[in-house]
C-alpha cells in the first residue's frame, strides 16, 4: 500500500512548479477581505472542475485537458476582416498615440468619465505577436493611467514573464477605457460606446493572438453570453486573428487551486505554440 505521504509530497510538488511557471517561489497567504477589494475587476465565476485540467509537467511538455463535458466549441459570430493595410511598426506607434491623444484622452461619451482620474489607453509594443485585452481599469490604473499595474497586473507580468517574454513585448489593454465606480462590470451601454477605441486599437497592432481575460472581454469580443470556464482554452477567431479565451488575473488571486493555475498555464501554453515560441523549461526568474 502506498503512503499517503508520498500523495501529499507529489502534490506539493506539482503546486510549486505551477508557482514557479508564474514566477513565484511559495504558496500565498489566504487573502483578507481588505486585500481581496484591492483586487481590480474580479470575474465572478466558478472554479476550473478538477477533471478540467491535468497538472502535470508545467515546464517541457504542454499540460493536455482531461475530455471536457463541452468539447465542442460554440459556433461564433461571423466579423468581417481589416480592409486597411498593416502599417510599419513607427506607423503604428504613431497612430496609437494619435488615437489616444485625440481622441480617448478627452471622451465623454460615457458616464464613466464623470469620476475618473485618467483614462487607460493601453501600453506595450505596437507591433506586439501578443495582445491582452481585460475588463477595465482598477483604482490603482485609474490613479497611474496604466492596465494592470494593482496585484492582477503583477500576476500579469508574472504569468508573461513564465512564457519567456517581458511585459514591454506584448500588448495590455481592456474593453473600456475608464474605471467603472467599484469596479463593477461595465454596463452594456459603457462597453458598446468605448469599444471602438479598442477595436481601432487592434486593427493598428494587428497582433498574431489576443488573449482575453475573463468574461467580459471574451463575451463582448465574441459578441454572446458564455461561460468562461466553458470558453477559456478554446482557440476562437476575431477578424481573422486568432484568440484564446483564459481566466482573468483577479480570478486566479481569489481562486488560487492547483487546478486553476495549471488550466491558465495550459491556455498560455498553446500560445506559445501557436506562434511558435519555445514552452520555457524553467521559470524566468
């Protein structure tokens, strides 16, 4: 008979290096109620099933989903491709700046102007492989006019820094522009107003993957109410690029399982793959 022991020790064993894959050296201390309001834009969702994802090797070989109940993915609405050209990649820096200054910087076209200390255009490499998109900005984007810079954004940067690339690679953005009070989910009429900025954004990049983060981002960029632990790993398509559905960092804080974090892993993995990026075999330190 085996001893329980050794269970336990394998356990811990695949929960360190699912850490490690995120750039972290130990498990986290339960959060407080305190630290977990400081948490910008938290999906409420339900937790990954344990037979959802397989933890296995974090590092060399790519993490394989036991057979999931909806294996099937949901048929997507039809969007028409770029008619534009693509620019170069000073062509596109200077267009994004122009689109911010001119235009995102000064909106009122919302009521989410009304409170704000910044808004959050976006930041990262113009002519970035990669593009996140979130929900919204936090308190703490609000106050900097950055994404993802409160604890979501540092698990972010950790979570890019364990594919093997920095934070200035990539491309960071959410659907709307402004922090909706509380960092309640962006009504309805606040998305459908602020998003052809991000659009416009998108068809200046022209990135090779989007990674959505969350539900929100996945239901508006699909343009349908779905789940997003039925989504999340399911290759999807946006106008012809090609987009992968995952948690978002929020979530990951307040659902911190093995089996959460090896899900993530296994979506950033396929990633990678998809671009044809090596899967590091150790953690970035």
């Amino acid at each position: 008979m085996s001893d329980p022991s050794d269970k336990i020790k394998a356990r811990a064993r695949v929960a360190l290096r699912a850490e490690r894959a995120f750039g972290l050296d130990a498990l986290p201390v339960q959060m407080t109620d305190v630290e977990i309001a400081e948490v910008e834009q938290t999906p409420r969702v339900a937790t990954v099933p344990a037979n959802q994802a397989a933890a296995s090797d974090l590092f060399g070989k790519p993490i394989v989903p036991k057979a999931q109940a909806h294996s099937t993915p949901l048929p997507v609405v039809a969007k028409e491709s770029f008619t534009s050209s693509p620019l170069s990649a000073e062509e596109k820096r200077c267009a994004l700046a122009e689109l911010d200054e001119k235009q995102v910087k000064g909106c009122v076209k919302c009521r989410l102007h009304e409170k704000r200390t910044n808004t959050v255009f976006g930041e990262g490499d113009p002519d970035a492989k990669i593009m996140f998109i979130g929900e919204g900005p936090g308190e703490n984007e609000d106050i900097q006019g950055r994404p993802f810079v409160g604890r979501a954004g540092e698990l972010l940067n950790k979570m890019i820094a364990g594919m093997g690339l920095k934070r200035e690679q990539v491309y960071i953005a959410n659907i709307v522009k402004c922090r909706p009070p509380n960092n309640r989910e962006p009504a309805p009429d606040e998305v459908a107003t602020c998003t052809p900025y991000l659009e416009k954004q998108i068809e200046i990049i022209r990135p090779a993957v989007i990674v959505t983060l969350g539900r929100p981002a996945i239901q508006h960029m699909l343009q349908q109410k779905i789940s997003i632990t039925r989504m999340r790993g399911q290759w999807q398509s946006w106008r012809g690029i090609r987009l992968m559905p995952t948690f978002h960092p929020a979530y990951i804080l307040r659902n911190y399982t093995e089996e959460t974090r090896a899900a993530v892993w296994s979506d950033l993995q396929q990633v990678l793959k998809e671009l044809g990026l090596p899967i590091p075999s150790r953690a970035k330190r």
